[in-house]
C-alpha cells in the first residue's frame, strides 16, 4: 500500500522535469528564430552563393564582408553571371575572364562601372577584386578594358587606353601625376585627355600621350590648353638649360604640335659671342686635329645665313676664335668655350674626343661653335643642350634661337 502511494509522487516528479526541459526548448527554439538576431547571421540565407561566386566570396571575406546576396545568381554579358549582395558589393563572373576566377566590385568603384555600362561597357569585366593601392590611400579595379581608381580626395575614375598605359609607365598614382581626377574626355581632332591630380595626360594620333605639369602645364593653360598657340604636347618634359653640379638640368622643356616651353632654363642666347657684327663674320684659327668635325660644325652653322663662320682669315684680319686640342683626364666635358680679353677659344679634350665616333665629336664641334655664334644651353633634344651624344642634331630651339640674334 505504501508503495502504491509514493507511485504517483515519482511520476509527477517526472512529469515536471519533462515540462521545465521542454520550456527551456522552447525558448531556445524561439532565440534562434529571433528576428534581429537572423538579420547578424549567415544561417539560411534568402539566396544561395555557389560556384566560381562562392569561391570569391569566401576569399574575399566571406559573410563579414559581403552580408547576405540580395539576388539569385544571374545572368550577365556575354555568357557571364553575377549576384549582389547586403553590404554594397557585387561579385562578377565569366568563364574566359582570368580563367574563370570571380571578382568582387563594391562602393564607388561599382557606381561608376555601372555608370558606364557595366559588363557591357568599355571596361567590361573586372579582372581584380577591388584592390588598396599599396602606398596612397585609395583603391582600384583593374577590368578587361580598363581600370578604375578611387580615392577619398579624387572620387572614382575611369582610366583606359594609351593614356592609362603612360599613367603606368610614369608610376600609377604613386607617380608624380597622382590619382584621376576626372574620366578620359575628347579633345580636339578626335584627341583625348584625363586631369590628374599633379598635372595631365593628352593624346593625339599625330603626338601620342604625354603628360603636362608644373610650371610648363601652367603656360599651357593659360595659351589655352591644347586649342591654343602650342597644340598638343609633342614630348615628355625634358631637362634644359645649364647642368647643376649633380649631372641633372637646372630647368625643364617641353615640345607641342606648334613650338615648346621653358621653365627655369634662362635666356637662350648670349650678345657677347665672338661674331664681328661690323662684318657678320666669325673668323677661326685652327689648330686641332679633329679638322673633319671642325669642317662640320662651320658648314652647319653657315648653312642659316646670316653670318659667315670662317677658318680663311683674309690677310691682315686678326682671328676672332682660336680652336685648340688639350688633354684633361680629370674633367667632365668634351669641349669648352671661353671668352678671353683678346680672342675667344674653344678647346677640345683629347681624352674623350679620341675615343669618341666620328659623329660624337661632329656633334661636339658643333656644339662648341653654337656658343661661339651666342646660342646658350638649351634643351635636350637639341645641339645646344648640355649633354650632347651620338644622335643630338640641330633642332628647331637651336634654329630659333639663332634667327632671334641673326635675323
């Protein structure tokens, strides 16, 4: 009797044991139904992410990075798919673009891609993930077509073609001309352009691209950009004028379609020259070995008119120019001009201009005789810069300058 009794107490026991466990069920069952904790979780997304997608998006961040996709994967051009995603980024895909790899594009950069045209656009797919430019604080999408940076300062830009491939050369933003500041435009006769932060890039069929900056891209601007009196730049810039002790130039020059400038070169051309400008002559004793290279430079510089450079002194008429060979190891230049109170010299060194090719030692007497005629250093590219070599020639600075003292 007494254990039919206790029977039923074990049993309620039981039965409340059961209860309390199912309770605690339920309110587990109703946390991880909880609508905002869902909303933080990965678990049961609306849709799913496989595939090359899938692949990109575990290695570009996983759920962290992109939150939940917000489309079934799709259809893109050309046989491509694509899917987007809650935390502002897209992941797209085409079988040939980068061997079938996946990319993500997000932010601003996936702004002005679908500005212009998406997959279907000039850009077509991207061939990167968005990318941290490695020292500038930015970013950057490199595409089929293309490139597209970004940075707090410059917002996104487009970048493609010849003009991207000098940006390039010139050292991507990390360069002296920095981020994009506006897309590729077109410019005059089917040209093109792109402002950068420190300075431009410009393109023609007739010049290629060149970049414009400093001081020589504001004289430009001011003569009204590439429809002005210079055109399109023709060079990069160049150095020009004297050398400053370091093996570099003390100014810099640039040529365009119509002419070229000059920033911090100096003058030109000097009046104190030794031309007797009662005769317009310049008379020459020679007493160098190298009379070929000689021959050259007098018959150059005659070739303009004007004045006559001369090694037949007329009997009775003192020499304005005396040419020597001298033998100095422990100098840098191959020849030299020096005025004196009596006549003026020029010099040639034996130690290089013996070894040098028959058109070296041309372009070096050539040279020589330019500062002997009122030419100062000028720009490379030209006779009368500083730095002469095999292939300097007379150029249309040296011509320019010539006219403007001689007419």
């Amino acid at each position: 009797m007494t254990s039919c009794r206790q029977h039923p107490r074990r049993d309620r026991r039981r039965r409340t044991r059961v209860v309390r466990a199912a309770s605690v069920l339920v309110a587990i069952t109703v946390l991880a139904f909880d609508p905002a904790g869902a909303a933080a979780r990965p678990a049961d997304p609306p849709y799913p992410i496989g595939g090359a997608i899938k692949v990109e998006y575990d290695e570009a961040g996983g759920f962290d990075f992109f939150g939940n996709a917000t489309n079934p994967e799709s259809d893109a051009g050309r046989g491509g798919r694509w899917q987007a995603f809650e935390k502002n980024s897209s992941i797209y895909w085409h079988p040939l673009v980068t061997n079938g790899h996946a990319h993500q594009i997000g932010g601003r950069i996936r702004d002005k891609w679908g500005e212009l045209g998406w997959e279907n656009g000039t850009l077509k797919y991207p061939t990167t993930r968005e990318t941290p430019t490695p020292q500038k604080p930015g970013a950057f999408n490199h595409f089929e077509g293309g490139s597209i940076y970004w940075s707090g300062a410059t917002d996104a830009h487009n970048i493609w073609g010849l003009i991207r491939d000098k940006w390039e050369s010139l050292g991507w933003e990390n360069g002296q001309l920095g981020f994009p500041t506006s897309d590729e435009f077109r410019a005059r006769d089917g040209g093109a352009g792109q402002h950068m932060q420190g300075g431009e890039l410009y393109y023609s069929s007739r010049t290629g691209v060149h970049p414009v900056w400093g001081a020589i891209r504001d004289q430009w601007v001011q003569a009204g950009w590439e429809n002005g009196r210079y055109g399109y730049p023709s060079s990069d810039e160049v150095g020009g004028g004297n050398v400053n002790g370091k093996g570099g130039y003390v100014g810099q020059c640039q040529y365009f379609e119509k002419g070229w400038i000059t920033s911090g070169v100096g003058p030109l051309t000097d009046k104190n020259n030794s031309v007797d400008v009662t005769y317009r002559r310049m008379t020459i004793k020679s007493k160098t070995k190298y009379g070929s290279a000689l021959a050259t430079g007098v018959s150059t510089w005659n070739s303009l008119g004007r004045i006559n450079v001369t090694t037949d002194v007329p009997a009775g008429t003192e020499e304005k120019l005396e040419i020597t060979d001298i033998n100095l190891p422990d100098v840098s230049w191959e020849g030299q001009y020096t005025r004196g109170a009596t006549h003026d010299g020029i010099m040639f060194n034996t130690h290089f201009m013996d070894s040098n090719s028959d058109a070296e030692n041309r372009h070096v007497a050539i040279h020589e005789l330019g500062h002997a005629v009122g030419l100062k250093h000028s720009c490379q590219g030209q006779i009368m810069t500083a730095y002469t070599d095999d292939n300097t020639e007379l150029g249309p600075i040296d011509i320019d300058s010539y006219r403007q003292l001689w007419g």
